[in-house]
C-alpha cells in the first residue's frame, strides 16, 4: 500500500472521526446552546419568547445532524469508491472525490430538513400571518454572492473551450488535456448549478407557517441558511470545474514545455481561491443580508440580555 | 405583512382584499410590486387557494393589482383606479396628438381649452420644441 493511499484512507477516516464526535456532542445540551448563539448572533435576530428559541435550537438540531449524517454518507460513497479501485488516490482524489461527495449529501440532507420541516406550528386559536409580496433569492443572498456560481460555471466553459483549441493547434499536450477530469467536473458544475436553481425555487414557495413577524423573520433565517448552503456547493463545484480545467491547461503546457511550475503555480491557485470561496459565503453579512433587507426593523437586544438561555 | 384571524366576523377573502388595499394605499406596496403566488399566499395563511384567488379577483377588478399571466400578480401603477383609468386616457390623447404631428405645446393648448382652462400656459406656442 502506498503512501499516497495510506495518507488518503488517513483523511476520510479523521473526517469521519470529526463528523461522528460532532453527532455525539450534539446531543448534549450545552452544545445544542452553544450552536443556537453561534446562530443568533450571526442571524441578528431577537429572541422575544421561548417558543421561538425552543424552536430554533430544535432546528439547529435537526439541522446540524442531517448535514453530519450526510457528511458520513458521503464519506462511505467515497471510501467504497476508493476501495473498488484503489488506484483513484492520488493529491487530487481529496479535491475530486471527497469534497463534492460530502458537501453534496451535506447539502442535500441540509435542504431535505428544509423542505420536510416547518419551523413553527400553525396554531388553532393564533392569528395567521403572511409576507405581501413575493420574496427572491436577492431577498436572503446578496445579489454580488448569487453571481458568482454562475460566473465560475461560465468560466468553466470557456476555460474547457480554449483548453480545447490549445490542444488542436499544438500549444498544449492534447493527451495531457483529454486525461484530466475537466469534462466529467464541468458536468458535475452544470448539473449541480440546474438542479440548485429549482431547489431554490421550491424553498421559495415552501410554506411559511407564523402567527407573528418575530416567528416569520426566522423561518426567513432558516431559509437564508439553507439558500447559503446550497450557494456555496454550486460554487465549490463550479470552482472544481474551473481548477480542474485550468489546471489540465498548466499540465499541457508543462508536457510540451518539459517544465513543471505551471502545475505546481496551477495547484496553489485552486488551493487559495478554494478558500477564497469558503470566505465569501462565511464572512461579511453572509448570515444577516436577509435582515437588512426583509426584517432592518427588528432589533436584538445585546447577547448578555439573558434571552437567548430559554 | 397580512394577518387573517379566523374567529373574526369579517370573511378571510375580505381580510385579504382590506389590507392589501390598505399598504397599496399607504405606500407599504408601492406599484410594480410583485404579490405572492396564490397558493404561496394560501398555504402561508393555511387558506383554501380560492379564498385568496377571491380577494385577488375582487383587488384587480378594483384597479388595485394587475395579473401578468405566468409572471405573478403585481400593484397596479396607480391603485386608484380613477387615476389609472385618466392616465389611460391621456396615454391615448398623447398618442393622438402625435398622429397628428401636434407639437406638445399645441397638444397642451388642446388639453386646457377642452378642459374649460382659464387661460392657457404662457407662451406655449412660441417655445420650441427640445
């Protein structure tokens, strides 16, 4: 066995190791709490009564088991991926395999929580409430983060285009091009960025059920959260697809050239905007956009305030 | 935001069309503003769709809203129907007066002398058309 394999088995078994101690804690109260005002200060939101915070930390719950369960599933999809045919490892089988696999059932189980459970219950004696326009997406993410998925599918495109005519015309290696796995990454982007816009689309007329606004804003948090990481997998796809292409440029360039500094160049590129991506959905108003925009009324009172320990 | 109480005398529908009347009127819905779908709207307030499809109906017969086919229910540019209808009517007038090759100015003159005016703006047809 190899070092390469080794080091590969090493990684999906300290995720799955991560991903399984997480399930354990989360059944603990004092984890459960410490999620909930990680989220509510995120979210910015007020918590006025306890069966808005009962709710949330039921849905953070719930949540945050679905996505780990889907962590492992995709970890045994790649592990039995990995040994059927052991000579997939290689420095790019984490890259290729393991982070689409995980962040797709992460993210589908994530919107399953979504679609299938309502934060709030409708009750017989409450009043009924409603939002009186339609929302969109620019509603819940900013317009500046709904565009760069798009973006990186598009680039994708014409990277595998001019990949092409490069290796038509002799400036690349064509065998080097045609043995990387652009095409197959492309597809994966295409299919995943299609199949997010009418995911998105339903969650857009999923029911809302709220006997007030306080329970309306955040059931738009929840949403928000779900649009961010259904985001983020169509733009880490995409991204794949636009490394994967322009790195297999690098490597037909290095074949003909007898060099090797475009591929390494190439590497820590994706590497870098890798977690640029993970930035750009992490950070800046990421989490609170669809406050300022749907709720810039509400107010939340200051975490020490005590309302977040119900 | 809508609120529909149940226990209330007034009818859901009537609910409905009363305060979407009301934020159109306020200036909460200001015109060209998307509503939600029906069965968006009725499954948010736990309503039959033609509950909602009702108050929708008796909104766009008002001149409150205007549907768009598959692009959704929208406020009217003007709510007010009386002013919607005399924007229609001067849309045509203007459209008239350029059959007619009328500059603005003999339009406006028009306008005012039909209208019974006084007295007409200063100087309309001596300024030049921009």
């Amino acid at each position: 066995m190899d070092f390469t394999l080794i080091l590969t088995w090493l990684i999906i078994g300290v995720l799955a190791l991560l991903a399984g101690v997480t399930l354990f804690m989360l059944q603990t109260d004092r984890y459960q709490q410490k999620l909930f005002f990680r989220f509510w200060q995120a979210v910015g939101l007020p918590v006025q009564a306890d069966n808005v915070a009962a709710a949330a930390r039921l849905r953070i719950r719930t949540r945050t088991s679905a996505m780990f369960v889907g962590e492992l599933a995709g970890l045994f999809l790649v592990a039995l991926v990995l040994f059927v045919n052991p000579s997939l490892a290689s420095s790019s089988f984490i890259w290729l395999f393991v982070v689409p696999a995980v962040m797709t059932t992460m993210t589908t189980l994530d919107v399953g929580v979504a679609l299938h459970y309502s934060l709030f219950r409708r009750r017989a004696d409450a009043p009924r409430l409603a939002r009186a326009t339609a929302t969109t997406m620019r509603d819940y993410v900013s317009p500046w983060r709904l565009r760069v998925a798009p973006a990186l599918v598009v680039t994708a495109v014409l990277l595998n285009l001019v990949g092409a005519v490069l290796s038509w015309v002799g400036v690349i290696d064509p065998a080097t091009f045609g043995r990387s796995s652009t095409l197959p990454l492309l597809a994966a982007a295409v299919t995943v960025f299609a199949v997010g816009k009418a995911v998105e689309r339903r969650i857009l007329q999923q029911t809302q059920p709220a006997a007030d606004e306080l329970e309306l804003a955040w059931d738009d948090a929840f949403r928000a959260e779900t649009f961010r990481a259904l985001l983020l997998l169509e733009t880490i796809v995409a991204w794949l697809a636009v490394g994967a292409a322009g790195i297999a440029i690098l490597e037909g360039i290095d074949a003909i050239a007898g060099t090797v500094w475009g591929t390494g160049a190439g590497m820590q590129l994706f590497t870098l905007g890798f977690f640029v991506v993970l930035s750009i959905f992490s950070f800046g108003a990421a989490q609170s956009h669809f406050r300022h925009r749907l709720w810039p009324n509400l107010v939340t009172p200051h975490p020490d305030s005590g309302l977040g320990s119900n | 935001m809508i609120v529909v109480d149940l226990r209330s005398a007034v009818p859901p529908f009537e609910q409905i069309r009363v305060q979407i009347l009301d934020l159109v009127r306020s200036g909460d819905l200001p015109p060209q503003t998307r509503l939600p779908t029906v069965r968006k709207l009725a499954s948010d307030l736990g309503l039959a769709p033609n509950t909602v499809a009702r108050a929708f109906r008796e909104l766009e017969r008002q001149g409150v809203v205007e549907t768009r086919g598959r692009h959704g229910t929208f406020v009217s540019t003007h709510g007010d129907a009386v002013q919607r209808r005399a924007q229609l009517a001067a849309a045509i007038f203007a459209e008239q007066m350029r059959t007619l090759r009328l500059s603005n100015e003999e339009a406006i003159v028009l306008a005012l002398a039909a209208l019974g005016a006084d007295r007409a703006p200063e100087n309309p047809l001596n300024s030049t058309d921009e």
